[in-house]
C-alpha cells in the first residue's frame, strides 16, 4: 500500500509550475510576481471549479437557453485573463478581462431573477472592490467602468427576451443569497489578500535583516546621501570604520570627520553622480573618531558613489548611495611598489655606472700590458736598452697590480654585502697596526711627493677587532689621501680614544671635496669629479669597503671636507667589536664642511684633531679640533 506523507513535495512541484506561469517582466520585482502568482492562482481555480460544476449543471437543466451559454461563456473569461496575463504581464488588462467576466455573469444572473429588481445585482458592487485589492489604479478603474455598465445592462435586462425559463426565487430568498455570497466572497478576497501581504511584508523584513547583517558584516561603510550631500542613513559597519555610531554620521557627521581639503571634491562629486546618473570614484582623508590598533587616528579612503533611480529610493528618499573603503593600505603598497620601483632604476643606474667605471679601470692598464708586453716581445726588443727595458717591465708590473687591486676591492665588496667576509675579532697592537700601514705606503707618498706621518697612539687604547679588515680600512683612507693630495701636501694618521671606542682618523691638507658631493661620499662607484676625463684612476669603492668593513665591526665613519682645505676621515669603532652581532650593514657615514662652525652634539664630545696648523707638529698629544 502507497502512503502519501505530506512533506511538501506536492506544494514545490505547485509552486515550481505556477512560477513557470508568471510573465518573465515579473521576476524580478517581489512584489509585482506576488500580484501575479495570487492572480494565477484565484482565476484558475475559478476555471477548475466551473469545469468541475458544468456536468451537473447541464444534466439537471438541459440544453441551456441564450442567458444561460452567455453565462458558462463569461466563466471563461477568467482562464482567458490568466493566460492573457502569462503571456503578456498586463496586469490591469488582465483584471478588466476577469471583471468583464463577472459582470458578464451577474447581469445574466439578474436577468434570469427578476432583471432590474434581481438582488444579483447587489455583486456588481464587488467586480471594482476585487480589482482594487490588487493594488492596480488602472484595473480598479476597468473594473468600476465595467461594472457600471454591467449596472445599465441589468437595468434594461427586463426588456430582454431571455429565450429561457426564468429562476423564480422570491426576493426575500434571493437577497440575503446573494448579500451572503457578495459578503463572503468579499470577504475571502479581503483576508487572502491580507494574508498574502503579510507574507510578502515578511518576506521583505526578512530580507531588510538579511541586507542590514550583510551590510554589518563587511568592513565598508554604506551611505545614503542627498543631492547635497548630507548623509540619510549609514551602515551598522560604521562603528568599526569610523569609530562612531550610524546615527552620528547622518547630516553632515560624515562631512565633518573628512580632511577640510577633502571636502569640496567630495561634495562635488556626490552632486554630479546625483545630477547626471554617472558613478564616479572620488578619494580623500577621513579622520576617525578612535585611534586603531597601529596608532592611526588618519585614513585615506576612496567612495564609490551611484545614483538611486526614484522607484528604488525608498522611504528614506536617497538620492546617491555611497561604499566607502580603506585603502590605506593599497596606498602604502603602491608606495612601497614605487619605491621598489625607484630603488631597481637606481640599482640599474649603479650597474650601468659600475660597467663603466670598472671598463674604464680596467682598459687602461691593459692597454699599457698589451702595448708595452708587444714591444717587449717584438723586434724591436733587440734594440731597447736596459734601463727602457726595465722602464717598460715596470709599467707591465704596475698595470698588473691594479688590475689586482679593482678585482681585489670587487671581491671584498662582494664578499662584505654578501655576509662571507671572515670576520675573526682578536686583541690587535694598534701602534704596530698604524705603523705597518704607513710603511706600506710610504713608497707611494714619496713617489707623489706628499708628505705621510703619523702621531703617537694614547696609552691604553687596546682593541679587539678583524686586523685584517682594520688594515685595509686604513690602507684605503691612506691611499685616497694620497691620491687627492698634490706633491708638496701633507697626510697624517693618528688616533684618538674614547669612552668606549677608538678612532682611526686620517687627515690631509688635499683638493678636498665640494658641499654638494659631501652626501654621496660612500656609495659603491660614486667618485668626485667623475667620469672618463678625471685626472685620478679608481673604481669609487675605497670609502664604500671602509663603510662596509666598519659595520662589521659595529662602527660610524665622519668626513670632513671643503675645497682647498682638504679632507679629515674618522673611523670609529668600538673598542671590543667581538660583541658586535648583525654587522651586514654599511656604517652610517655623517659628512660635513670642514671649517664651518660645529653644531652642539648631544651625545659624547670627541677631542678635535689639530692637524695641518701654522705651528710645527709635536710629538705630544697635538692640540685638537672637533672631527664630526
């Protein structure tokens, strides 16, 4: 035995088809397919009442009279509005096609009782009420120009030859029948109608709370604005955006919580989307009610403003509806991005520059090999004296040493920005340290004419440090002093102690370095005076390895500098550098005009360094002048 259970199955495969039946013009407004679905369902059950009562009808009549084929002919009319309306999406022609039918039906009704006097009549009065409950101006007033001429016809139907047997009923049966029936079916009318708008009240309520959690949900702020722009109503999500409840936002609450320079785009742009219809994207800064959680009490936010068309501006009567969003952090993204932009040009830049410079130091001396190792090896050979053979060895040695000496700095350079350097801290005899290095390069001061001393180091400046990369610190400095002293100058090295630190200073009474070159000093290939006409060979890495090798230690590099006073070089570094942990990065380097009055330093005072004065040098502590 098959068990029909009730769980719904029937009602969707009903309410699957009567939704098939609803013009497509009507899908997309709840509230038109609700008037629509109710029509549907009222008149095709008329149908399939009718339907159902016809067999019993004729088989107790017979075959019906003229009055009587008008009347099962008006209760088609019904059907034929339904499917009028599924095909069309008329509604109001729809409703005059139902309520000629029912007209249709009363008057014969009338006629058959008694015509002008037949209480049917009393049903005319429900053809326009029935229309007005579908919420239609336009079938409302089908309906009463059609039941009004239903009232003319049954007011001559009692001239009409009805070609029938009349239905004698007595007035005081006829009457309340059809006062009873009028009421009920009014009646009916009135509470599905009421029924069917409480369901779709709640269908709306249901999908304001769905919208206003959405609405909560997300991290934007929803706005309705006016054309002038004042706020109608705001978002739940206003509490986490600006800090302040929704109510504080309408009128000009949001106006004024945007930067006073913001605010005449903003307006503008909320006019112009409500006076053309065209959506526009409008930034500005807006200032929060409270700080967030990184300390901003500042954001940069971008509205996204649309026009409300007048039959979607509900109750609240917007105009513009507005999503405002943070794009703080977009904008610090695209700063980043530009910035990482700007640093790979300027990489680029230093790569291009670096090809160059390294091209240029390494042709030159190669040409001398190539020249000098071909006539050394030529036929000429035979003829060239000792001393020009010797001369010509000399200048193929020389080449050869820098030639080692770029490819030496390149490495070191790598080696250092790449965190491979062998750094190995030991207790380090500075004396014999500033010692060695001006023995090594006393032979090249001499050759340059330039004078190189060195001043007595103070007692007890004991140093753990990487010898190795002390030494090569103080042989660039010393070299690049020499380099940029003309014959006749002087260099000088000495060191001075601190606290807790040691410098290594070296001084020389050079070319110097102009004002506007003083901030690059330190960077890997920049050289004063550069390029392929500069009366002095170098890659521009000296000082950028001496940065490199004093972060390693945890040390700063100050240069003084100013044309024709020469330049002073201070390396400072602690005075045990095996503490030193995360030494990867360049020391710091502070440069300034040398001879210009120092600035009051906050921090620890160094001796100043007297170096190149009128009097003749002592080998006591020289008297001093600030170094940077």
């Amino acid at each position: 035995m098959v068990v029909l259970r009730n769980d719904g199955t029937l009602a969707s495969l009903f309410d699957a088809r009567l939704a098939g039946l609803v013009h497509a013009s009507a899908l997309a407004e709840p509230g038109i397919r609700f008037r629509h679905e109710r029509f549907l369902v009222s008149r095709l059950a008329t149908g399939a009442v009718m339907m159902a009562a016809m067999p019993p009808y004729l088989l107790w009549r017979g075959v019906p009279s003229g009055v009587e084929a008008l009347a099962i002919a008006s209760l088609f009319l019904p059907v034929l509005a339904a499917v009028v309306l599924s095909r069309t999406g008329s509604l109001w022609v729809a409703h005059a096609l139902s309520s000629a039918g029912l007209t249709g039906l009363l008057v014969c009704l009338a006629a058959l009782t008694g015509g002008p006097s037949s209480a049917a009549a009393i049903w005319l009065v429900a053809v326009p009420l029935e229309a007005m409950v579908s919420g239609s101006r336009r079938a409302t007033l089908a309906a009463a120009i059609i039941a009004g001429l239903g009232a003319i016809a049954v007011a001559f139907s009692g001239h009409l030859s009805l070609g029938g047997p009349d239905l004698d009923w007595p007035n005081s049966v006829a009457i309340p029948v059809f006062a009873i029936t009028a009421i009920g079916h009014i009646t009916a009318q009135a509470i599905e109608h009421i029924r069917r708008e409480g369901e779709w009240r709640a269908r709306m309520r249901d999908n304001e709370a769905r919208d206003r959690l959405l609405l909560s949900a997300i991290d934007d702020l929803v706005t309705w604005h006016d054309a002038n722009g004042r706020v109608l109503e705001a978002s739940g999500s206003s509490a986490r955006f600006v800090g302040a409840d929704p109510g504080r936002l309408r009128g000009h609450g949001l106006l004024d919580r945007v930067h006073i320079g913001d605010r005449p785009a903003l307006l503008q742009a909320i006019s112009d989307v409500a006076a053309t219809g065209v959506p526009a994207t409008v930034p500005f800064r807006l200032h929060l009610d409270a700080a967030r959680a990184d300390g901003a009490r500042t954001i940069h936010a971008e509205m996204r403003a649309h026009r409300i068309e007048a039959a979607l501006a509900g109750a609240n009567g917007g105009t513009v509806v507005a999503v405002t969003r943070d794009v703080s952090e977009h904008r610090r993204h695209a700063a980043e991005l530009d910035r990482a932009r700007a640093e790979a040009e300027r990489a680029d830049e230093v790569k291009t520059h670096f090809l160059a410079t390294v091209s240029h130091e390494l042709r030159t001396p190669l040409n001398a090999i190539i020249g000098f190792s071909d006539v050394l090896a030529g036929e000429g050979s035979m003829s060239l004296s000792p001393e020009r053979t010797q001369e010509y060895a000399g200048i193929i040695g020389h080449s050869g040493r820098h030639l080692l000496d770029v490819v030496n700095t390149l490495l070191d350079i790598s080696r250092i920005r790449s965190g491979h350097f062998d750094f190995q801290p030991e207790p380090i005899d500075v004396e014999a340290l500033i010692r060695g290095c001006c023995d090594l390069m006393r032979l090249k001061a001499d050759a340059s004419g330039v004078a190189l001393t060195f001043a007595p180091v103070p007692a007890g400046s004991a140093l753990i440090a990487d010898a190795r990369a002390c030494r090569q610190m103080l042989i660039n400095l010393i070299s690049n002093a020499v380099k940029f002293t003309p014959r006749g100058g002087h260099v000088e090295v000495l060191v001075r102690r601190g606290g807790g630190y040691l410098d290594f200073v070296v001084a020389d009474n050079g070319i110097g370095v102009g004002e506007a070159d003083l901030p690059r000093l330190g960077d890997p290939f920049f050289q004063v005076g550069g390029g392929y006409g500069r009366s002095h060979e170098g890659t521009g890495l000296g000082l950028s390895v001496v940065r490199g090798l004093a972060g390693l230690h945890g040390g700063s590099v100050s240069v003084e500098s100013a044309p024709g006073k020469g330049t002073l070089v201070a390396v400072t570094l602690p005075l045990d550098c095996s503490r030193v942990r995360n030494g990867s990065q360049p020391a710091p380097i502070r440069t300034s005009v040398r001879g210009a009055v120092p600035e009051i330093a906050a921090g620890p005072i160094r001796l100043p360094v007297g170096l190149f004065d009128p009097a003749p040098v002592s080998t006591a502590h020289p008297p001093m002048r600030r170094a940077g």
